[in-house]
C-alpha cells in the first residue's frame, strides 16, 4: 500500500523528517526561505497531511484546493493560523502542540520582563555605542520586580507559569484577568488574585499578555487601555502580534504613558511597526518565547505524533476539533 503524502511547510529538525519518512512520503521546505502561499496551497494540492507552524495559514481557500488533506498538525500551541470552522466543516482535524512549550515560554516571559523593567538591552546599547563615560545615581534606573504587582491577562497554561515564577521566585503580588476564574485550588497554586480587566490595568505594575489571538481579542490593549495603565507601568506580549494595537503602544512609549514594553510578537511579524523601532524604550524580540532546542524538539515531536497516531488507526494526542474524528 502506498504511503500516505504529507508535507512539512518549514525548514524542521532532519531527526523528526526521517521519522515522518518511516510513514509517510513526505515532501518538505528545507530551505531559508518560507514558500508563499500560493506556493503552499500548490503543494498542499495532492497532500493527505501537513506539518505546519503557527505562521501558514489553513483557511477555506486552502481547504478548497487541498481535497485530500485530512490533518493539520501545527507546531504551536496557539492556533489561529487555522480557521477551524472551515476546517471542520470540510472534516479537516487541527492538532496544536501544548504544554511540552509552557515552562520554557514562562521563562521567556520572565527574561523578556526582566529586561524591559531592568532597561538591560537598552543600556547595552549606550555602553556599545561608547557612550559609558561616567557614574550617575539615576543612570538606566528601572523599575523594582521583587515586591511589585505583576498583573497577567490570559491565565492559561503559561501565565499559570509566570505567576508561580512571580509569586514564588519574586515575592510579587499576582493579580490576573481571564475569561473564567481558575479553581481555588490552582489559584492557591499560583497565589493569584482574580480582578476585573479595569483593576489588572490601573494596578499591575508588570502587566504580561499571555492570551489567545481571535477576533475576539484584537486590540485588547490599545490607547484606552494604555490610557489607565500606570505611567511607571511595563506591558509585555508574548502573546500574539494584534491582541496590542502597536500604532497605539508606540505613541504610548514616546509621550511616557506607560514606562516601557517588551514584545516577542507583532502586528504584521516579521514585519515590525516603524515606531517602535524608533522609541528606546522597548525591548524587541523576534517571536522566540519558545526557542531553546530541547523545546523545538518536544514541540516538533509532538506534531509529528499526532500525524503518526491519525494516519495510523490510533487517537491523535491533541485534537483541536475532536468532533471530526468522532463523524468518521
Ligand atoms: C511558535 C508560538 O514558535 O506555540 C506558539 O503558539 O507562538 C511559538 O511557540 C510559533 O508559532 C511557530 O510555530
């Protein structure tokens, strides 16, 4: 019997493509440069499978030219490249790759919170640019982590992990805004506090995103909601690029609104907004909150499993839409 064909939309680890060969004939991207979408949607034509990343999007005018795609394994645990209405209604099941992602992701919503609040990329700048002349008492002065009140919106998985990092590790006082309190038990856990969206805005001294992209959450944070934010505040997203408006958040930099930002995604990425590149008071990484190797690995494994385990008679691990799987 012939193998069933997938393909893998990005350059991936070789150890996980030779595994996908055990099963599938495979075709893959290898190289630097991402395939357009029209490049995509030609390879998808003849396709039962695809191994994709967070950035292509799997939407109707995809589906229509794929007909024998039956599976999107997506190597992120967000998933709103995928329209999964369209998806399931053309009996196209979703896998995302959760929690393998969660600790190193809380991690680098730490470091990226550390930095911004610490000025740390802002005045390695100054010193490279030569600029370290003298001492001075208010020189890159910051603004306290220990003790402060970090504010989290979207206590999923990851913003359960920030908190415990900042209760925890930093003894700071947790508050959180989500669409549905946590149990006691977990939030006893996280030693967090529930507050409406109002207080999590004009209290948190560190407010973190951490909350899914929809239409729904687009521009949760624009000029009103930066507007009661705390002028000594730092807002940091490493959520998704449109949950801020980024227009709004450089304008809010510039006039010190709020103090300072540090963003892992934006509006648009990889394409950055012009302004922020332009206010200092930002820190800017490209889209990495997930990138140490063992993490990539776990989360590449995982896509991979779910193909393995649907093309092979067996219960995709993390199905988004279940109900697919549930009508064959
Ligand atoms: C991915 C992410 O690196 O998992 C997610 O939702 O945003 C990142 O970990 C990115 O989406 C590529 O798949």
């Amino acid at each position: 019997m012939s193998k069933p064909k997938i393909l893998i939309a990005r350059a991936i680890f070789p150890e996980v493509i030779a595994r996908l060969e055990q099963y599938f004939e495979v075709e893959s991207n290898q190289n630097d440069e991402s395939w357009s979408r029209a490049q995509l949607m030609e390879r998808l034509k003849d396709k039962d499978g695809v191994f994709t990343t967070g950035t292509d999007r799997i939407d109707g005018e995809v589906l229509a030219v794929a007909p024998r795609l039956k599976i999107c394994a997506n190597m992120a645990v967000g998933y709103n490249n995928f329209d999964i209405d369209a998806m399931t209604a053309a009996g196209v099941l979703g896998t995302n790759a959760p929690d393998v992602l969660t600790e190193t992701t809380a991690d680098f919503g730490f470091a990226l919170l550390m930095a911004t609040a610490r000025r740390v990329t802002e005045s390695e700048h100054y010193l490279r640019a030569g600029k370290w002349t003298r001492w001075s008492y208010d020189m890159f002065a910051g603004s306290d982590i220990h003790g402060a009140t970090l504010g989290i919106l979207g206590m999923g998985r990851i913003g359960q992990g920030i908190a415990r990092r900042g209760a925890h590790g930093f003894g700071m006082k947790v508050i959180y805004h989500n669409r549905s309190r946590l149990e006691a038990g977990l939030e006893a856990e996280c030693r967090a506090s529930y507050v409406s969206k109002d207080e999590l805005l004009k209290t948190s001294d560190h407010l973190v995103l951490v909350l899914p992209y929809s239409p729904a959450s687009h521009h949760t944070i624009g000029a009103a909601e930066l507007a009661l934010m705390k002028p000594t505040a730092t807002l940091i997203n490493i959520a998704r690029g449109g949950i801020v408006d980024d227009a709004a958040l450089a304008a809010a930099l510039r006039n010190k609104t709020i103090a300072a930002a540090g963003l892992d995604v934006f509006e648009g990425e990889p394409k950055v907004h012009p302004d922020l590149l332009t206010v200092p008071n930002v820190v800017l990484t490209p889209h990495i909150a997930s990138a140490t190797m063992p993490t990539r690995l776990a989360m590449a494994s995982l896509a991979a499993d779910n193909l393995i385990a649907f093309f092979t008679g067996k219960s995709p691990l993390t199905p988004l839409n279940p109900a697919v799987l549930a009508s064959k």
